[in-house]
C-alpha cells in the first residue's frame, strides 16, 4: 500500500489516498455538487470509497448528518481515518457493509440525499487483475448497478433524491433500474474532457415518486485546449 496525503481543495481537510488502489477524480467533485444538500438534508453516500464525497459533501454544504457505505476493508479503513484526522467524526459515519445489506442496517426512508458514484464497468465484465482492491473500485461484483439503485429507493422518502455519476453508456441502465424502483429521472448532463470531445461521464438526478418530464442540461466540458480547467469547474471546485 503506497499512501499520500492530498488538500482536497475544500474546508482545508486533506485525504489519505492509496496510490495502488481508487484515487477520486473530477466525477467525485461534479457528485458532490450535484447533491446540493441543504442544512436538514440527511445523506447516504453509497460505495463512499476513501470518503472523498462525504468530505466534500460536508465542507460545501453542511448537511445535519452524513453516512459512507464501503464493502472493501482496507477502504473502509482509510474512510475512517480520513474522517478521523479531518476532525468529522461527530458528522460523518462510516459502515462497514454491503450495498445489498441496506435492508437489514438502515429503516426505510432514513435519509432525504443518496449519492452514488459506482463501479463503471458492468458485473460479469471484465478481466480481473493482479489488484483486486482497484477491480472491485471499477468493476460490479457482489452488486449490480441496479442494486444501488434498490437500496436507494428503500432509504429515500417520496421526494428524495438519488444522485450518480456514471459512465454514458451505463445510461440505459441507470434510467431502467431507477424507475423500475420508483425514482423518476429528472436532471441529466453530459460531461466531456474537452470541448468537441465524446462525452466519458454522466450526471443523473432521480427523485422517487416524481412525475415524468427530464431536464437535460448543457454539456459540461472539463478543460480548455490548454489543459486548465474550464470557468465552470473552477466554480465548482469553489475556486472562483
């Protein structure tokens, strides 16, 4: 395990990262964006990793509570410690647990917010490799995409929103499985590296028990021709 302590750029608190594992990207900020948590929100953060989205989530926004789900122990531990060292323990839990336990850990309609930013690549695909932390990180294995959405309609109340970041081609998926579980989708965006490229990541906004009208918004692009980062995502990242 080769660790590093980064700024996140938010609240001053810093993450503890694997560099042989999952390190966050860009689709972890634009997640936690998309949450838009107010102060009464409660907010479940499925698959939370290192604890990347609750930080975030936490620093920008200050919901009454929030909780990360980790199947993966060394993640789950390094979760822990970077809720630890950043002082947040009072307000962000970490457990140890399945996607598919929700059931069993959490009554229904506990929580108003749930974020997801899942495994990419769809279960049954897929080669496994010499690293099997960074293959779960990526790929499907004991739950299918339309397992986080059943845990999340079964934590959120009528008008509850399920928030994800995916992959584009994962998007029939995600409508299918979100409204086969009562969660209409309702905000859609696209995100591309850089202008005149193929979108690579999908915003999408479910609220459970909605009405059926979608709202596509523009494109997000990540960088301009000279690699830095667009206006938009310097606002996103608070930097302007």
């Amino acid at each position: 395990m080769a660790l590093r302590r980064d700024d996140i750029g938010f609240g001053g608190y810093t993450l503890l990262q694997d560099d042989s594992a999952f390190c966050y990207g860009v689709d972890a900020v634009l997640l936690a964006d998309l949450a838009r948590c107010g102060p009464a929100d409660r907010v479940m953060d499925l698959g939370t990793g290192n604890g990347i989205v609750p930080l975030i989530i936490h620093a920008r926004y200050t919901p009454a509570s929030i909780t990360g789900l980790e199947v993966q122990n060394s993640v789950f531990e390094l979760a822990l410690a970077n809720v630890s060292h950043n002082e947040l323990s009072d307000r962000i839990k970490i457990v140890k647990s399945d996607v598919l336990d929700v059931r069993r850990l959490f009554p229904a309609e506990s929580f108003t917010v749930v974020t997801c930013n899942p495994p990419y690549t769809e279960k049954g695909r897929g080669i496994p490799g010499s690293n099997p932390v960074l293959f779960t990180a990526r790929h499907e294995t004991t739950a299918a995409f339309s397992d986080f959405a059943a845990a999340a309609s079964w934590l959120l109340p009528k008008g509850g929103r399920f928030c994800v970041v995916h992959r584009p081609s994962r998007l029939a998926d995600i409508f299918e499985s979100c409204r086969a579980c009562g969660m209409e989708p309702k905000i859609l965006r696209m995100v591309a590296p850089h202008a005149g490229a193929e979108a690579n990541i999908v915003l999408v906004e479910t609220v459970k028990g909605a009405g059926k009208e979608l709202k596509v918004l523009p494109e997000l692009v990540v960088r301009n021709a000279d690699g830095s980062y667009t206006d938009e995502i310097e606002k996103i990242y608070c930097r302007k």
